[in-house]
C-alpha cells in the first residue's frame, strides 16, 4: 500500500497515472472512501486528504481526518492502563471503543514476580493480538514469533499528542505516508516517538520544550494537512526556535 505525498482537495480529478497498476490486468478497479465515479471513466474526490493505493487489491482511496478508531489485530496503539485485576490491566484506547485487556505476563522475560508494575495513568505501546468482536480487545508487547519486545512495552516520560486517524496511519507507513516533518527534524533534533493507530503520538524531546514543539509541528501538519512543501516550512521554523 502506498499514500501519495500529494494533498488533494473536493472535486479534484484523479489522473489516470495516479491509479494502482496491478500485476493482475483482469482485477477491476475498487474505489473506496472520499472518491466517486463519474462514467465513462471519471474519478473524483468527494474530501479532502491524501491518496492511497493497494496495488495487491487494485484499490485506491482518500485518506482523511474522521471516523473513530476500530481495533484491528495486529494494529499498534497507545494504550491508557486504567486499574489492574488478577491477571490483566485493564486499558483505555479511546473513550469510544470498549476497554481492552493486557495480560501481565505479555511482556517480554515477563513472570509473575517480574512483570511491570503498571499503574492507573501509565501509557503503554502495544499491539492488538486479539480483536474478537464479541470480547475486548486483547493487547500484547511482545512479538509472539519471537518473544521479542521489538520495541513495545511501558512509555516512560514523554507527552502524548492528540492526531487524527488518518495522521496515524500516514506516519506508520513511513516515508509512503508523504509525511517528511519527523523525518525532517530528527535531522537536527534527537527524539523518541510511538505512534498509535488509535489516534496517539507520544514523543520524548529529552525536554519539555523539545518535546512540545515536535508534537505541535506534526499536530500542525495534521490539522492543515500540508503537503511536502508546507512541512519542511514547518520544519526550518520549528529548528529557528529550538
């Protein structure tokens, strides 16, 4: 999957260049969310956002701020631990989806004498294993392949920044995602960030004002949803003022 770096706004015109070429000639075209067809062979964006392409599936849509977060296993997010019971802590996603549960023993090396002592507040990065739709949502820290952590675990420090859906999904696909303003900074600023596919970003400047500003400038990039050029403006003003 891939998203153009190219913000497009209501009514514009999808190029034909710009559409998925599958392997698969035969595999029709699917449009999804914010784009409509005009026949004979029109597309158009109904919303604002960026374009997104699944060659495998022959798909393309319009990535965009709205919606509420619905767990998917093996989605990462940035879990709110709420209390403890006798086997799980109990976690918060989001105030609209239903609490999840992280057992104590997802950890990596976890036992039950040397499981994290996580309390009411605590932020975790973990990933979903579970998503029944009948039961909560089921997270784990660890790679179960593996046992690694992999980089998952308890979030010491930092602040956590509010970001759109669509946001969040741009910055876990990288460099695809078209969103450079991370990127661009760390050139000159060292910082840690997790993001959470449920509308989080935490970050860790080292320092308050650090800290604020990074979360402010991708917060700023997601709000005005700039393209390429507006984030690196973003960029060499945020490194002035540091």
């Amino acid at each position: 999957m891939s998203v153009s770096a190219t913000i497009i706004l209501p009514g514009d015109e999808i190029p034909s260049s710009t559409l998925p070429q599958p392997t698969n000639k035969k595999k029709p075209l699917t449009l999804g969310p914010g784009l409509r067809h005009i026949p004979p062979d029109t597309i158009v964006t109904t919303v604002a956002g960026a374009l997104a392409t699944d060659t495998k599936k022959n798909a393309v849509w319009v990535e965009y701020n709205s919606g509420r977060y619905l767990p998917s296993a093996g989605d990462l997010v940035i879990a709110t631990v709420n209390n403890s019971a006798a086997e799980n802590f109990n976690c918060i996603l989001t105030p609209n989806t239903p609490p999840a549960t992280l057992p104590h023993l997802a950890f990596e090396g976890a036992t039950r004498k040397t499981r994290p002592q996580l309390y009411p507040n605590s932020l975790v990065y973990a990933r979903i294993f579970n998503a029944g739709k009948e039961s909560s949502p089921e997270l784990t820290c660890v790679d179960p392949s593996t046992g690694k952590s992999d980089g998952l675990g308890p979030l010491k420090g930092g602040t956590v920044f509010q970001i759109s859906l669509g946001m969040a999904r741009r910055l876990l696909a990288g460099r695809k995602g078209g969103v450079i303003v991370l990127e661009g900074l760390s050139e000159k600023v060292g910082f840690e960030v997790a993001i959470g596919r449920n509308g989080m970003l935490w970050v860790d400047g080292g320092n308050i004002k650090t800290t604020l500003v990074i979360g402010k400038a991708v917060q700023e990039v997601d709000e005005q949803a700039l393209g390429e050029k507006g984030q690196k403006k973003v960029v060499e003003r945020v490194l002035r003022g540091l």
